[in-house]
C-alpha cells in the first residue's frame, strides 16, 4: 500500500473513533475500540520506521531545514501523521476520564474534545485549563463531589 492510502484509511478510523470518544464518552467498548485503534497506529508506526534508515533519528534533528528533508520522503512524513493521531487519541482518552473524574460537564469537555481532534496540544491545554478552573471554582461548593 502506498502512503497516500494509508494516509486516506487512518485518518478515517481515527475520525471515527474521536466522533465515538465525543458521543459516548464512558462506555467501555468505546475505550476498549480506542485502545485497539491506538494500538495499530502503533504498530503501523513502528513498522514504518523499520523500514527508514532511522536518519532521522540524527539528521532530522540538528536543524528545521534537515527535518524538512527528512519529512520529503512520504513514509517518514506518515510516520509522524500517525503519531501525531495517536497521541491525540491518548489525549482525548484522557480528557474523557479527567472529566469523568472531576464531574466536569460535557458542555465544557466537548469544545475541548474537539479541539484536541483538531489542533492536539492546544485542545489538550484549554481542557487542562478548564479542569483547573472548574476544579478550583466548584471544588470549594461541592468538596464531597470532586476530589483532587
């Protein structure tokens, strides 16, 4: 398969599994279905890299004009597509949890959850903001409900 392909075929199951991750954010299966997909990213990954001369590794960090050399061949530049998907996707896992955790309400979580599908980091730092703020307002009204 070429890269453009498994480009097309994972950003399908990862956007399929970030609208599962935002709908039904603490049943099981979805969590379990998570893992899975996480885990053939993964493996997808490593097996990309096996098949690099890992100049990356080296070449690819002593500048940004070296890793945009490194990122010219197409296996390599998915290689760091797929990571970037699954490291979003731990994110959102986590997100659904600290939210569940803390009794955040979906209507702060979602706009955070869709955030990390888009932009990862900054998703990942407004949810952490959010937990900060939602924990340190309502913590004080409700001290049985939300333990830190």
């Amino acid at each position: 398969m070429q890269a453009n392909q498994f480009f097309i075929i994972f950003n399908l199951v990862a956007s399929g599994n970030w609208i599962l991750i935002i709908l039904f954010p603490e049943r099981k299966s979805v969590r379990h279905l998570t893992y899975i997909v996480i885990s053939c990213i993964c493996l997808l990954y490593t097996a990309l890299l096996y098949g690099t001369d890992f100049r990356f590794l080296t070449d690819g960090l002593n500048s940004i004009d070296s890793f945009r050399l490194i990122l010219k061949d197409n296996m390599v530049l998915l290689a760091g597509w797929i990571h970037y998907l699954a490291v979003d996707l731990v994110a959102g896992l986590y997100i659904n949890a600290a939210s569940a955790k803390y009794k955040i309400p979906r209507a702060f979580v979602i706009p955070t959850l869709l955030l990390t599908f888009l932009l990862g980091p900054t998703g990942l730092l407004t949810f952490i903001l959010t937990k900060q703020f939602y924990v340190d307002k309502y913590a004080r009204e409700f001290p049985k409900n939300i333990q830190q």
